[in-house]
C-alpha cells in the first residue's frame, strides 16, 4: 500500500515537473532591468580582436562604467574563423590567437559577462558563417567558451520564419543549460515585439543607428537612421516592454560623432524609453564629457527603474516634446527634448496637466499631491510642482527631471 502511494507520488512528481525542465524555454532571470554593457560595432565594425576586447575590459573596469552597471562587453560581427570539419565553429585564431575561452576568463576576471554574435541565416552580414543548421552545435560551443550574451542577427536567411528562427537558437541555447541573453537582432521587420518575449531578451525595433542627430544615410537597399529618427520608431511599442522583455532601439552612438549635447539628449531619450544601455564608443579614450553622460547615475536609475515600464510622449510642440516615465514608489522622470538647432523655451503648468497612464495604472494627480523636483543633468533641486515648470532647452539637448512625492 505505502510503496504504490510513493509510485503514485513519483509519477505525479514527474508529471508536474519534468516537462517543465524538458520543455525548452528562454531563460527567464535574465535581463530583468533593461542590459548595460558595450558592443564594438558602431565604433570598430570589423576591427574587432583580443586585445581590444581586453583594453576595453580593463577600461570598463578603470573608467567606472563596469560599476556603474555596464556588465556585458560584447563582440560584434567580424570575430568567427571557419567551421571545422565536424561543423563547429572557430575564432579567428590571428585575431583571437589565445582563443575565445581565455578571453571570457579574463573578461570574467574583471567582473564582466561576455557576449557574441551570429546570424539565423547562412552567413553575417558582414559574411561570415551563420549558424543557420548549426544552432545546437553553435550554442554548445558558446557556452564551453562561457558566454553570457548573444545577438542573433537576420542577413542571409532567405524564406526563414524570423520567429521560428529564433525559437531554434533560443532552445538550443536553453538545452546549454548555460544562461545567455539572447539578443534578437532582426531590425523590427517581422514585428519581434509581438512575439520577442517569449523567445528572447530583447529585439531590436529598428534598423542600424548612426551617429548623426536626425539623418538617413542610404546603403543601397537599405538605410540607417539618426537619433532622433530611431526614437521616432520607438512610437506605440511601450506596452510590449517590460521586465526580462525589452524594445531594443539600437546600441548607443553616445560619444561619437555627435556633439555633448546630442550625447546627452540621445542617453536621456533612451534611459526614458527603458532601452538597453549598450554603449558604442571607444571607452578606452572617452572624453571627460562623455564618462560623465554614460555614468551619470541618478539618469541611469531612470533607465533601469524596477518597474520596467518604458515612459511615452506626453506632449509634442514639433521641435520641444515633453516624455514621461512611471517610476516605482510613484516618482516620475521627465524629460525635455529640443530637437531644433536653436534654444527654446519649454513649460509645464502640473497642476493643469495630471497624467493618467491607463496601460500601467500609473497616475500623477498634481492637483491633489505636491513632488519635489530634481534636475538629473545639474544634480541639484528646482523646486515643487506647484509652481508651473519654466525652462529653456539647448538645441539638440534635453532638460531632464525627476519629480517624487512630498511627505
Ligand atoms: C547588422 C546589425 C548591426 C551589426 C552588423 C554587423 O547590420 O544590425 O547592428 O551587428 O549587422 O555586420
């Protein structure tokens, strides 16, 4: 009797719980708040190597941006030698001659992840080998290599179902048993936000930033965008981001060729809409101007806000816009953006203008509870909402808030 009440029990226990190890998933602790790190695409495209990867590492670390919060140091296109015989993917051995796995190490060493790239289609788009019929094994080899992170890109995939694509990369990286982040890369085409959150972390809404403020640089057949132009596409997305699921709108330009202000607009409109903070410069020679943007930790808090809810547009003057983003313990951030190449003048009167984000069932009632304002750029107090807000905005800049509760 007792023996077929233990059976019973273990068949239950199986029931219930193997399939739940079996069945393959993404890995659903990661990515709670939207990934910080740098990636070496915007700044180095192909030049990409070991001794870069350390140099950055060690600057990550030297700079303040590893403590800050920047963690992955992801490797871009341009890192793969060929397959082997057997099909499994190498380094570049002249590039990466003591070889991906001592690099993760010594990235490990520095209290840093390590990410890479590939492709869901028969090569990179900058031609090298996709792992397209090789995900399982590509995925094993990442994590032996001990891999934290991994953006998966869409050239070369013919008629491939971009959904179906990634659940293949996303179950092979699960069968690891390694958690990695898997960063969709397929630029918004086949809508990922609809079905991005079950198999990755994060998906790219757009295609290829580039660091100008608001241009379209044409490639052919395709074309990359400015700032302000990515933000622009970012419109109607907010209710699909959340916790462990986040638009990407591209890694940061913050630090190129954009000019400090532009840096700080661009930072600020992103920790505003809970993007990932994937810088894109070469923090190994940053400008003082620059660390101080990609460091500054009270906007960072913004971006990385428990909550998750990515802010929206609340009002839209064509060149001065005003954004706003629930934070948790009722604070709110906001922001005011001057997209023109002139100052102008930009108020909010609170008392007239309570917020109701009924998707989030988030609300701000000025006209019944008083918040102390703060200037997250100045780093000092402006005074309360109940008074109308009155600022002047630099071209190309942003005035950026956070206003919290009075007791
Ligand atoms: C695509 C991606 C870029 C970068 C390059 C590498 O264009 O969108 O972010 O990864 O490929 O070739």
């Amino acid at each position: 009797m007792k023996k077929s009440i233990l059976l019973n029990a273990i068949i239950l226990i199986q029931i219930l719980i193997v399939p739940s190890f079996c069945s393959a998933q993404k890995f659903n602790d990661l990515a709670l708040t939207p990934p910080m790190g740098w990636n070496s695409w915007n700044k180095f495209a192909c030049d990409v190597s070991e001794k870069l990867i350390k140099e950055i590492a060690d600057a990550m670390v030297s700079s303040g941006m590893r403590d800050a919060g920047y963690i992955y140091l992801n490797i871009d296109d341009c890192w793969h030698g060929e397959r082997d015989s057997l099909g499994f993917i190498h380094e570049n051995h002249e590039r990466f001659p003591s070889g991906m796995k001592a690099l993760a190490d010594y990235v490990h060493s520095k209290g840093l992840k390590l990410g890479i790239y590939s492709d869901a289609g028969t090569q990179t788009c900058g031609g090298h080998p996709g792992s397209r019929g090789h995900e399982y094994q590509d995925a094993i080899t990442y994590a032996s290599w001990g891999i934290d992170y991994l953006k998966y890109d869409w050239c070369n995939t013919g008629e491939l179902n971009a959904k179906e694509a990634y659940i293949s990369m996303r179950d092979a990286i699960y069968s690891t048993e390694r958690p990695i982040v898997l960063s969709i890369c397929e630029w918004g085409t086949y809508k990922p936000w609809t079905w991005g959150a079950e198999v990755g972390h994060l998906w790219r809404t757009a295609g290829d930033i580039v660091d100008c403020w608001d241009c379209e640089l044409g490639h052919g057949i395709w074309t990359s965008n400015g700032i302000m132009k990515v933000l622009d596409m970012q419109k109607d997305l907010r209710q699909y981001a959340g916790p462990g699921h986040w638009n990407d709108p591209d890694m940061m330009e913050v630090g190129n060729a954009l000019t400090v202000s532009e840096s700080r607009a661009h930072f600020s409109m992103w920790c505003m809409i809970a993007a990932p903070l994937i810088a894109g410069n070469d923090i190994r020679t940053m400008s003082k101007e620059t660390k101080e943007i990609l460091t500054n930790t009270e906007v960072i808090a913004v971006d990385q806000d428990k909550l998750g809810i990515q802010g929206f547009k609340m009002f839209d003057y064509g060149d001065v816009e005003i954004w706003a983003k629930p934070l948790s313990n009722d604070e709110w951030a906001f922001c005011f953006l001057n997209r023109a190449d002139k100052p102008n003048p930009a108020e909010l009167n609170w008392k007239e203008n309570n917020i109701y984000d009924d998707f989030f069932h988030k609300k701000a009632e000025f006209n019944k509870q008083t918040y102390t304002i703060r200037d997250l750029w100045a780093k000092k107090a402006l005074g309360t909402t109940d008074e109308t807000f009155k600022t002047i905005i630099p071209a190309h800049d942003v005035i950026m808030i956070k206003i919290v509760p009075k007791k």
